[in-house]
C-alpha cells in the first residue's frame, strides 16, 4: 500500500436531490452516463449497488490547492454536501458535517447477491476522477481504498476497461478529457496487479451528455482483493 492514502470514501444517498444532482453534474464531466443516475438510484435503494463519493483527505498537503482548482474548474460543483449517506457495511466509518467530492466509483453486487465471499466477485465500476486532480497516483489510493471495502464482501473484483487508442476513442477522450491519452487505462490496471480475462474485448455503445452515441471497446479485468498489495505505479 502507499505510504499513506490520502483518498476517503463517503456513500452517496441517492435519496438526497443534493447528492443525486451532484453525481449527475460530474457524469456530464465525465462524458457519459448522466442518463443512468436514476435507474443507479433504483439500484442502490435495491441493494445492488453502492456508490463511493471520493473525497481528499484534509490530511493531504495541498488540499486547499487541489480543491480550488477542481472548483475553478468546475464551478457548478462549488457548494459542499451534507453527509447524509446510510451506514451500509459491516464497519462504521467516520462522518463529516459537508463534504466535497472529487470523484464517485461504484461497487456493484450480482442480483442474487453474495454467498460464499472466497468466491465472490464485485464489480467496480464508473470511476471518475476530476480532471483537476488526475496524475497525483490519487487513482491508485481510490483503489487501495475500494480493496478495504469491497474485500469485505468478495475475493474478486471484476473491471471493464476501456481502450483509449482507437481513433475514435481518442476523439472521445479529446472531447472530454485532457487531450489525447499519454497512457494505456489497460496498461495501466495491469501494471497495479489486475490481469485480463481471457484476454477478451467487447464493445458497448455509451451516450454522452450532447447525445452522441460512441462505440466503446472494452476489456474484462480481474483483481484479487485479497492477494498482494497493489503496485506503486503512478500517473493516474
């Protein structure tokens, strides 16, 4: 593990319309997904999924720094949140008056939930990470943290990736990210310790928030949650 993580996760409360309208504005960030938000609230409310808020530690050196430049960036996200995220695992966690995220991942459980944990598989899914904080290893600790919580239910977590190096996906990734890729997302999930599935590539089509549809390839990714610690292997 790092030396130290400076990454916190806090549930969203898809019953708070202060919460539900934040994740829509950083899925519109993202470039995808704002048209899921309320069928990800039927699901969390289901039981079948959890989504994480991300928040940077107040611990963290530059934390006034980092959270002004998301904000300036971002100013739609300038107002803080209430903590009014349930309790929903086996651990109590820490709760804060407000917060501000910087980030959401979500954690997602099979329709027939989980028996037997030593076999078990999560999915860990629609990381977003504000642009403003990207390249400071803050992705790595995000998944550093996830390995506490989702370790706590399943062995494995299961990861769709998606290839960034198509001409399409560049274009993708131009229009709302920060230019082209520097690096492989694929390349980069290997290197921390996650392994293909059978080395095996789908394709999806995913709306972004102008409407456009794009075609996504993805592929199947696999981590143990209960093997090593993952690598130390920065940039994201």
């Amino acid at each position: 593990m790092s030396p130290r993580n400076f990454m916190s996760t806090i549930p969203w409360d898809p019953t708070s319309e202060q919460q539900f309208e934040r994740l829509r504005q950083q899925r519109a960030s993202c470039g995808w997904g704002v048209e899921n938000v309320s069928n990800w609230r039927d699901q969390q409310l289901a039981g079948q999924r959890v989504i994480f808020w991300l928040v940077l530690k107040p611990v963290h050196p530059c934390h006034d720094a980092l959270l002004s430049g998301h904000i300036l960036q971002f100013p739609q996200e300038s107002e803080p949140l209430s903590d009014t995220g349930s309790d929903v695992f086996p651990f109590r966690r820490e709760r804060r008056k407000t917060f501000m995220p910087i980030g959401h991942v979500s954690m997602d459980f099979p329709p027939t939930g989980i028996s037997d944990p030593a076999r078990g598989r999560v999915g860990a899914t629609s990381l977003y990470l504000s642009p403003a904080i990207r390249g400071l290893e803050f992705g790595r600790q995000v998944f550093e943290s996830m390995r506490t919580v989702a370790g706590r239910f399943a062995r494995y977590a299961v990861i769709d990736v998606p290839v960034r190096e198509s001409q399409e996906a560049v274009e993708r990734f131009e229009k709302f990210g920060d230019g082209r890729p520097e690096f492989s997302l694929v390349d980069w999930y290997e290197n921390i310790g996650l392994k293909r599935l059978n080395g095996k590539k789908r394709f999806v089509d995913e709306t972004d928030s102008d409407g456009r549809i794009w075609k996504v390839e993805l592929v199947g990714m696999e981590w143990d949650l209960w093997g090593s610690e993952l690598s130390e292997k920065p940039r994201l």
